[in-house]
C-alpha cells in the first residue's frame, strides 16, 4: 500500500492535470523536465508541515496538512496578465473548502493563493500555494 504522502501526491497531480486550459508541460517532482521553447510550463512541489495526532488516546487518527506549490511559468515578454490568467485557473480549480479526491484518498483544501511574480531566466513566474489537510 502506498504511504500517506504517495496517496496526496497522487491526488494533488491527478486533480492538476485534469484541470482545463493549464499546459500540458509540468515539471514534476523528482522527473527529468525539458520545456518546449517559448512555452508555458508548471512546476510543482509538495510540502508536508504538520504530522500530528488528531486526538489523544490509543492508536489516534492522524492529522496531516501541508501545501502544495504550483509555479505557474510564461515567457518573458506577454506582460504579467499571461501568468496571472494562469495562476487564477489552478486557484479556481482548488478555490478554499474544496474536496479533491483520488484512488480513495480525499483531501480538504483550506486556501489557495497567489504570491509575488518574479523574471526568473526567459520566464516569468507566478507561484501559487494550495493549503491542504487529511485525517488518516
């Protein structure tokens, strides 16, 4: 069986790739990425914070929430509304109090929010961070 964090990684790129209008480039954790020329791509981290019983007592439920970062990259040179079109697409996908599941494994979305866009090479990047939370 998968462990916890497999399954919320799981759900987390399952539910990203199935939302409408993002690239089809994303640069997943830990897999070789190259991206097309000239084109918009993502990037994504997941960032476990808290790993904690939910309750006291013998064999409790655990509680676990983290973030999960979604860098949204367009080419210099569109100006800052191609990415802000983008990052609003993934906010509006995990908007606050959505549940997103997968293979069994439903997580809760507390926020999602945007951060300060920066030129980072020939790409200007949006990041955006999901906040989440699971009992398990």
């Amino acid at each position: 069986m998968a462990s916890i964090y497999e399954q919320i990684r799981a759900t987390f790129e399952v539910n990203l790739a199935a939302v409408s209008g993002i690239p089809s480039d994303i640069a997943w954790e830990n897999v070789a990425f190259s991206p097309t020329t000239n084109s918009s791509y993502l990037t994504v981290r997941m960032i476990p914070t808290t790993r904690e019983p939910a309750h006291r007592g013998l064999n409790p439920q655990m509680y676990y929430q983290g973030y999960f970062l979604v860098t949204c990259c367009v080419p210099e040179g569109l100006g800052p509304a191609a990415g802000d079109d983008l990052a609003d697409l993934i906010i509006d996908a995990f908007e606050a109090t959505t549940d997103i599941t997968n293979d069994g494994t439903t997580l809760h979305i507390r926020y999602a929010e945007r951060d300060l866009g920066t030129q980072e090479g020939s790409h200007y990047h949006i990041p955006v961070r999901i906040g989440w939370y699971i009992y398990n």
